[in-house]
C-alpha cells in the first residue's frame, strides 16, 4: 500500500524523500478532484456555463498520455473484453475523476456524493500498479522482438 506513513522509514531523511515523492501525487489527485468540486460550486452559484468548462478540460491537463489509455481500457471493460479502439479525442478531466475513483472502488450514486481521498488514493495507487504492469510488458516484448 501506498503512503508515507506506511513504508516503515527508519531514517528521517528517508521519510523526507518519500514525502517529496508522494507530494507529486497529491497534487495531481488534488487537481483531479478540484475539477469537481469546483465545478459544483460554480453550479451552485448559477455558473454552470464555468462549471462545464472546468469539467470538459482534457484529462492530459493531469493524466499523461500512457495514465489515460490504460485507464480507458480497464474502466470500460465488459466481460472480461478490453475495448477494442480507443476515443479519438481526450476524455475530460470529470471523466477522468471519475474513472480513478471507479478504481479505487467507489460507485457514484444520487446520495453518495464524492469520493474520498483514501478512494481516490487507492484508485490512483490500482492505476500506477497496471501502468508499471504495462511498461513491464512493453519492455519484454522489446527483449523478445515481439
């Protein structure tokens, strides 16, 4: 599991070092669920024209390329099936919210609002795990010559 607090630092510059690693993270999850939580303020205020436009940012404001594909193909697997094509344009960054915390186990219904930090950091941790597996494997069929 992810987190500093349970890696087990021994030494304080050890902790230190995984602290700055894991602000990296913060941040970008932060900016993921800002785009929500913004936009439902600006709704609540009457500016859903601001809203919309947060929410339809492309999700490579903060997912890189490789984070986003992988994310796209194991969120909308049916059945065990991958899809088949990707999207031709960027999913949003809503979607993108929505996806990581899908991840991480939240299911969005009318009364459930958002989803929490330890969700989303769980998401993003699931979705670390298979991007590593997919470089993993880039890698091998490389060695190979596949």
């Amino acid at each position: 599991m992810a987190g500093a607090e349970r890696q087990r630092m021994t030494e304080p510059e050890n902790l230190e070092r995984m602290v700055s690693i894991l602000a990296f993270v913060a941040v970008r999850l932060i900016q993921l669920r800002e785009c929500l939580t913004l936009a439902a303020q600006l709704r609540g205020r009457g500016l859903k024209e601001q809203a919309e436009a947060i929410e339809s940012q492309p999700s490579t404001n903060v997912l890189t390329q490789d984070e986003w594909h992988i994310l796209y193909l194991n969120v909308n697997k049916r059945g065990g099936r991958y899809p088949k094509k990707l999207p031709k344009e960027v999913p949003t960054l809503k979607w993108a919210y929505q996806a990581v915390a899908k991840l991480g186990g939240f299911y969005d219904s009318k009364c459930t609002g958002i989803a929490s930090w330890a969700t989303m950091w769980l998401g993003w941790d699931k979705l670390q795990d298979m991007l590593s597996g997919y470089y993993l494997s880039k890698e091998t069929a490389a060695l190979l010559n596949y």
